[in-house]
C-alpha cells in the first residue's frame, strides 16, 4: 500500500523543486550543498513567489524532507550535499518529475508555459505529450499530483497546479476546462499572493526566533532569566 503523501510547505516545495531543477540544469554541481540550496532558493528569476530564506529556514525543510525520504544527505568533500528523491517515493516518471518541478517552482501553469518552462530540463515533443503526462498525474491511482484549475475569463487555456501543498489548488478549480463566471478566476488568481503571504510569515517567524534566541544570549550574559 502507499503511504499518505505529506502536505509540503511552500519552503518545502521550494527547497524540493529547486534539487530537482538543478539536477538537471547543473548537475556538475548535483548534489547540491546548502550553499548552492539557499541560491537556488533565492533566485530572482523563474521563481514564484520570489522569496528571501536563510540558511536556518532552508535547513529545517531540508531536516523535514528528510523524514519523508524526499531528500538524502550525503557528505562530499567539506560540506554536506542534497539530493532529491521525487521520482522513488512518488514511483513516477522523470518527466513528471519535470512537469511537478516547474509547478513548485513558478506556479500555476497552461500545458503550453510548462512545455518552454520545461526546454531546459527535457524537451516535449508538443503540448499534447505535456497534457499526456498532466493527466495521468492527475489521475494517479495513489492520489492526485496535480489539478486543472479553471479557465480564467478570457483565457484560452486552463492552468495546471500541483498538490503537493494540499488541496488549496483544488478549492479553486472548477470542471476541467470550464470557463466559469469570473469568481472562479478571482480565487485562483490568489494563488500567488497566498504563497507569498506563507513565505512572509515563515520569515517572520524566523525573524522571531532570532530575536528570542538574541534576547536569551543577552539574559544569560547579564545573568538574569528571560522571564524576569
């Protein structure tokens, strides 16, 4: 029987997509250290949401993936390296592997952005081999990978999105291929400003936890207790 897939945090799914994009983009380099893993991370460019992680956060969901078997660790020369394990624990091919990195990486997508979003990594031969894949993700007797959301007014093309974060995707998708009445494509248009909200509040939350960490430092130097 397969185990329940867990549900990923955007830090998680960021931390994942990037091991599995630089596996192929880089892999000179691959596996990667924290280094490289926060770069990644961090990058300007084919992110969504752009985000800002430390070392601490990365490593907490590296620590995290771990439990899963999602990510190894491995000791090279003088520093750790990670490396991702989608296609094993998911039993899925390298090609979804691609698809799944794209989504975790820059968000909702039509077959046709996944297919260039994809050149580096593998090249599909057309939108529809990319819609082949797509399905059968969504089909997967294990449990659902991705979702088609529904059409936003105007749009020619529905935008797929993973589920490796839940069912957040799957709240705002409509029968496939709908166009709805508009309030489908408010909610799904948010996507985005949701995953940036979490991405604040974990760095709030690191902020925090430096603070306190700073403050007990400052207590134990003085020779008072934080409580006092």
């Amino acid at each position: 029987m397969s185990t329940p897939l867990p549900i990923l945090s955007l830090l998680e799914t960021r931390v994942l997509g990037v091991l599995a994009e630089k596996q192929r983009t880089v892999p000179d380099s691959y596996p990667l250290t924290l280094n490289s893993l926060v770069s990644g991370c961090n990058q300007k460019t084919s992110r969504n949401p752009v985000l800002e992680l430390t070392e601490s956060q990365i490593q907490s969901a590296i620590d995290s993936l771990k439990g899963y078997s999602l990510v190894a660790e491995s000791s090279g020369g003088r520093a750790f390296r990670y490396e991702h394990n989608i296609d094993r624990v998911l039993r899925i091919p390298s090609q979804s592997v691609i698809l799944l990195t794209v989504l975790m990486l820059r968000g909702p997508q039509t077959a046709g952005e996944l297919r260039i979003a994809c050149d580096r990594m593998h090249n599909f031969a057309d939108i529809s081999s990319v819609e082949g894949f797509l399905d059968e993700l969504s089909e997967r007797p294990a449990g659902a990978l991705v979702v088609k959301l529904a059409r936003l007014p105007g749009a020619r093309e529905s935008r797929w999105a993973h589920l490796l974060s839940g069912q957040l995707a799957e709240e705002v998708a409509g029968p496939a291929g709908a166009s709805g009445d508009g309030s489908y494509g408010s909610h799904d248009a948010s996507l985005g400003e949701v995953a940036a909200l979490k991405a604040n509040v974990a760095r709030l939350e690191a902020e925090l936890a430096s603070l306190k960490a700073l403050v007990g430092r400052v207590c134990s130097e003085l020779g008072i207790s934080e409580a006092g």
